[in-house]
C-alpha cells in the first residue's frame, strides 16, 4: 500500500515537473537573452558600418593616389617638353647670334669697303692695303684723307683747324697732356639748352644744322668736360653716317686730343678706326683698335672695348 502510495507521488511530481522545457521551447528565449542578442547585432551594426566607412577611406586614398600619379606623369611629360623647347630656343639663339654676327660683319665690310679682306666666316688674315698719297701737312682741303699712323701710334700729320680752334696736331693717339681739365669734371656749366637744341636737330635729320649747334656748343664751351666732347663726337658721327671719312676722322680725332678723359674718347677711338677702314687705310684702323682695346683709354665702356674687339678679330686677324 505504501509503495503505491509513493509511485504514484513519484508519478505526480514527474507529471508536474515534464511540462517546464517544453514551454520554455515554446515561449523563446527569456528577456536577458533577448537583450544581450539586441546588444550584439548592434555591435555588429557599428561594426559594419565602421567597416563601410574605411572601405570608403580606402577608395578615396586609391582615387587621390591615381589622381597624384596622373598629375606627376603629366608634370613630368610638360617638364620634358619644356626642355626639349628650351634646347631648341637656345640652338636657334645661338644660330641666330652667329648669323647676326655674320651679317653684321658682312655689313660692315661693305661700308667701309674691306669685303675682300675681312673674312666674316672666321677670323681672317691682313691683307696688303693699296698705298694712297696724302697731300703735304698745311694743304689738306675738305674731303682729303688724313695721312695715317704708323704700327708704333706715332701721330699723323696736321690738319687744317677746325672752326675756333688753335693750330695742332690731329689725331694724336696715345693719351698726351691737352687742355682738359685734370679731373675730368666740368668745370663751365655752359649752354645745356643749346646742345639740346642741337640734339633736337640731329634726330629730325636736319644734319648740318646740327653739326653747326654742336660746334657752337664746343666753340663757346671748351671747358665743359661732358657736353662739349660729345658735341664734337656728334659731328664726326653725322660725318660718318653721311661718308664723310675725312671729316668724321677729324672730329673724332679732336674728342681724342681734347678730352682724353672723357668716355666719349674710347667711342671716338672705335669711330676713328672705322673712317681709317672707310677710306681703305686698313692698317691704320687695326693698329687704332689695338690702342683701344690695350686699355689706353680706361673710361670707355665695356661695350665699345666689346665691339673694337670683335672688329679687330674680323677686319685685323687679331
């Protein structure tokens, strides 16, 4: 009786505890599984995003990067170009420098009359100058050419005075004692709007106008150590400019013998040289250069040195 009694205890309890996993497998998980699932798609939510974000970084970089490649292989394409037409700029620099050389030495030639002597393709040789007769020193008129200089820069013979001047020797060479003033400074302060008037008068072509301002302007200022040389400088280069050797050798000449000190004398010296070469006196004009570019006149400008150089290389061989 007892045994039955506790079978059917043991039964009862069974029967009230086996209804417990089926209803928990009915009803799902309790709410602290429910939120930690909630807790974990959320991390991998922020995690995915975080993901979505850096692949998005990653793109990014990968364009810049393209971008910066496509950027230096242009610069560098450009830069190439830019060198190869800089290397083209400089060879036709340089093809036109040696053409203006050229032609400006072919130029010359003709105006002073010297194109089978001077060899313009490279420095050529002296050449023997026909002899010309002068006449004796005091009878020496207009447009007679001075008798030259020897290699030792010996002085040439005398010319008639120019206008307000006194008796001398022209064309002395070497530096010697003159009147200008020891320090080269101007000591009249002259007639500035005359040698203006006067420059007015060369640039309207209105040459023999000119030339009589200028020789005003140096009569009436011997000691006006500026202006007056370049007055004179200004009458022997219309001189020149008109073909007037004989007349332009004489002014030049006078610049020289007066104003030694001037920077106006160095431009003479060249000027000088170029009228002996007009008049075919080619030895004279070599040995005048060779006197310029020793440096005798140390006030002339590096230009006039320049070009009395590239002169002497081209008509003289030297």
């Amino acid at each position: 009786m007892m045994t039955q009694r506790f079978t059917v205890s043991v039964l009862a309890l069974s029967l009230a505890l086996a209804p417990l996993p089926a209803s928990a497998q009915l009803f799902g998980p309790n709410e602290e599984q429910r939120a930690h699932e909630a807790q974990q798609d959320a991390e991998l939510g922020n995690l995915s995003r975080q993901a979505q974000q850096a692949g998005d970084r990653i793109q990014q970089l990968e364009d810049r990067v393209r971008s910066l490649t496509s950027s230096l292989s242009q610069a560098t394409g450009t830069n190439e170009e830019l060198a190869h037409q800089l290397r083209q700029q400089n060879q036709k620099i340089d093809e036109m420098q040696k053409d203006f050389a050229y032609r400006l030495c072919t130029l010359s030639a003709q105006q002073l009359g010297a194109a089978d002597s001077m060899n313009c393709a490279a420095a050529g040789t002296a050449s023997a100058v026909p002899q010309q007769s002068f006449p004796a020193p005091g009878q020496m008129r207009p447009g007679d050419p001075l008798p030259p200089i020897d290699a030792s820069g010996s002085d040439f013979a005398s010319a008639p005075p120019v206008r307000g001047r006194p008796p001398g020797t022209l064309g002395t060479l070497p530096v010697a004692p003159g009147p200008a003033p020891l320090n080269g400074s101007i000591s009249g302060p002259g007639n500035a709007s005359q040698y203006d008037a006067a420059m007015n008068l060369m640039s309207r072509a209105q040459y023999a106008e000119a030339t009589a301002a200028f020789r005003a302007y140096a009569d009436n200022n011997p000691d006006d150590t500026d202006l007056s040389p370049q007055a004179i400088y200004w009458i022997g280069n219309m001189a020149f400019a008109q073909r007037d050797y004989p007349g332009a050798q004489r002014n030049f000449a006078e610049v020289i013998k007066r104003y030694p000190k001037s920077p106006r004398a160095g431009d003479a010296m060249l000027k000088l040289a170029q009228s002996f070469m007009g008049l075919g006196q080619k030895s004279e004009g070599c040995t005048t250069l060779g006197l310029l570019t020793q440096k005798r006149y140390p006030n002339a400008s590096a230009q006039t040195l320049s070009q009395a150089t590239a002169l002497r290389k081209t008509a003289c061989g030297r």
